[in-house]
C-alpha cells in the first residue's frame, strides 16, 4: 500500500491504562442482537473511503492498529494492520436497515483480541460492531428509556475486567449519563444520573478505572470538574472544582477523545481540560490530594478541548491538543519538567473526531486524525522516529 510519510524526530512514548469494574444495578434489557457474517481477513477493498468521522481505534493483539471511521458513503470501515505489517481498508457496512448517524466510541475485550464499535444509527439505538471467535457482527444496544441523543452521545467505552465492553453515554434527553454494559450474560442499561448544575454541552473528560471501580468524569455546565464512582450502585457527584479564577471548556473533542488517564505504578489519574484563560490544565491526584496545575500554551491559540491524551512509558500524562491555525501540538512530561512540542501538519485538520492509541505493548503511540478533504492521517513512533502517513493513499 503507498503511503505519504513525512518524519519528525521526537523523544519514544508509550502509554498503560488498566480498565475494569464491577456490576450495575437496576438493569434494563437491551434489544436483541442483530447478527452478520462479516469476517475481517486479508481481503480488503482495493480503494479507501472518503472518510467522514471517526469512531476510534484499538490495538488488536496489543499490537496491530484498527482504526474505525464513518465514510462519506455512510458505511463503517476499518483501516487495519494485518501480521505482515501492511496496512488495509474493510468496508463492514452498516446495520441492517438503518443508517450510521454519528460514532460513540470503540474498546476491545478478552487479551487484546475483540473489538468493539459503538455508533449511533438513525433509528436512534446504539449499535455495536464486533468481533466474535469467527465473524464480525452487528448488535443493536438499544437506547436508554427517555433517551434523545440531539447531539453526539459519547462518553467512553472501557473493557470491563478484560471480558466485557462498558458504554457510558451522556443522554440530551434527560441531562443525565447511562451505562450499556453487559454483566455475563445479557446487555443492560443504568442510569448513573448528572452533576448537580447538569452536564456541559461540550461534554465530558473520560472514564478510568480506580481499585477495581470505575470514576466518570465530566465538565459541568458552570464550568466545573464533576466525578462519580460505581460500585453495585451509582455514587453521589463529587466536585472536583475549577482552576483559581476560570472555568473549564473542555469539549473533550467529540467522537472518541480520551482526556482522561492514569499512571503506573500507583494508577494516579490525570485530567487533562482547556481554561476560559486559553490555557492547558491538568487537575491530578499526588497520591493525598488533588492539585491543579496550569501547562500553559503554545504560541498558537487552542482550540478548546483536548484531542486525547496517554500515559508517557506508563508513568507520566501525554496529551495532544489542536490550534486554530490548524497546528497540533503535544504537551508531554520528560521526568522533570512539562514541555509543549510542535507537530506541524501538512495538512489543514478536521477535527470531527480523533482517535488515539499504543500498540505494540504500550510502545508505539499514535494518533489518527482527518484533513478537510475527509483523508485519514497518522501521528505516529515507529520506535525511531515521528512520522505523518496519510492512511487514505
């Protein structure tokens, strides 16, 4: 397959999460599943879509790169890398009857080895594309009861103690966050409720796991850091509070952004948010409190909201961020002090989605974003060396 590269030299990260949790009460059964026969192999399409959105991208084997869009064909499709390292396109279509409306998210269950797609279909169900022992299959998740998904429903989607998919969704319907998740033996819908002053419409920070339980956090509408723990059941909000003087506008970047990470070894969670002061902030646990902390800017202005973020060789906050001159820029922590890097596109980005992850055990991070003409493009460490290739080639 021709790719365009163009090299940019950079210091190696790489980036850890763990996620699991424990089973939710008061279920409500999801809608039945609709099967396919859909199998990715080595047959791929012979040309790549125009890409329209992305869903995001997960390493299958802990290694290879799936990376899922939303065409301008209205299809779902896979730019993947098979064992021989050449990368491919497959076309898997869309569910039966309805069409794909906007992409949720994406995680993968059971070693690294099946992943799972959520979209948003026009008959205003969560779908789901994923991967048995033998084929690729289409699921209809349903919708929370009073649900109205207005505007782009993401929240996270996590690997539940590596054997289960976990959806969290935020609902314009009823202001408030539902959990899809699937308990061993059928799908189910809770509602784990809203901040006190409700959810910001530019939406939420991300999804971890903390000793066993999972933490959602969230941007609420005063601008405020919100969190909430789970267990058996939905816990209280909690206020983590808003940077000395401004308030977060964190859009989280629709379309499956993570903003949200943790570090090994104490799986420490950092969160990463833009500031009405057009700066970066980070709000991190030191292990007895929470501490905010200003990173600063680039010397472009930032697009509000991070483009994702990953933990640094399992041990420190990696976090992409876009500029209005089209720029992309990188704060990372090199052990001693935090530092901004300029990523330079050759392209103008079109920030309808982007999606971020390390294959290769935790170390050859990338991120995948699109240009305005709908290609899709990496950022990518190839273990020597950062690297922009047009995957649409």
């Amino acid at each position: 397959m021709r790719v365009s590269t163009i090299t940019r030299r950079f210091p190696a990260v790489a980036t850890a999460i763990a996620l699991g949790v424990a089973s939710l009460a008061t279920p409500v059964t999801a809608a039945p599943v609709a099967t396919g026969t859909q199998q990715l192999t080595a047959a791929a399409a012979n040309t790549a879509p125009t890409t329209r959105q992305i869903v995001g991208a997960v390493a299958v084997g802990d290694r290879y790169p799936y990376v899922f869009v939303i065409g301008t064909d209205g299809n779902l499709w896979i730019n993947w890398q098979d064992q021989s390292e050449q990368w491919n396109w497959s076309n898997m279509g869309t569910p039966p009857g309805v069409a794909l409306r906007m992409p949720i998210g994406v995680t993968i269950v059971d070693g690294f080895s099946r992943p799972y797609a959520f979209v948003l279909g026009s008959d205003q169900n969560v779908w789901s594309l994923w991967r048995s022992a033998t084929s690729w299959q289409w699921r209809n998740q349903g919708a929370p009861p009073g649900a109205n998904f207005v505007s782009w429903p993401s929240f996270a989607a996590v690997a539940v103690n590596d054997t289960s998919p976990y959806l969290f969704v935020r609902s314009d319907g009823d202001e408030t966050v539902w959990v899809n998740w699937w308990n061993g033996s059928v799908w189910n819908w809770t509602n784990i409720s809203s901040p006190p002053d409700g959810i910001a419409a530019t939406g939420p920070v991300g999804v971890l796991l903390e000793n066993g339980t999972p933490q959602v956090y969230t941007v609420g509408n005063g601008g405020r850091l919100w969190t909430t723990r789970f267990d058996d059941t939905a816990a209280p909000w909690v206020d983590l509070g808003q940077p000395p003087g401004v308030w977060l506008t964190d859009a989280g970047t629709p379309f499956g952004a993570r903003s949200a990470v943790q570090v090994a070894p104490d799986a420490r969670p950092y969160l990463l948010a833009t500031g009405s002061d057009d700066n970066a902030w980070l709000r991190w646990w030191t292990g007895t409190q929470w501490e905010w902390h200003n990173l600063g800017s680039p010397p472009e202005q930032l697009v509000p909201g991070t483009l994702g973020a990953l933990a640094v060789n399992g041990t420190s906050p990696f976090s992409f961020f876009a500029t209005d001159g089209g720029g992309l820029w990188i704060n990372y922590w090199d052990g001693s002090n935090w530092h901004w890097s300029d990523q330079s596109p050759p392209f103008r980005p079109a920030l309808t989605g982007t999606a971020v992850l390390a294959p290769q055990n935790s170390t050859r991070p990338a991120i995948f974003l699109r240009d305005t003409a709908g290609n899709l493009w990496s950022r990518w460490w190839n273990g020597s060396y950062w690297s922009w290739t047009n995957r649409s080639l």
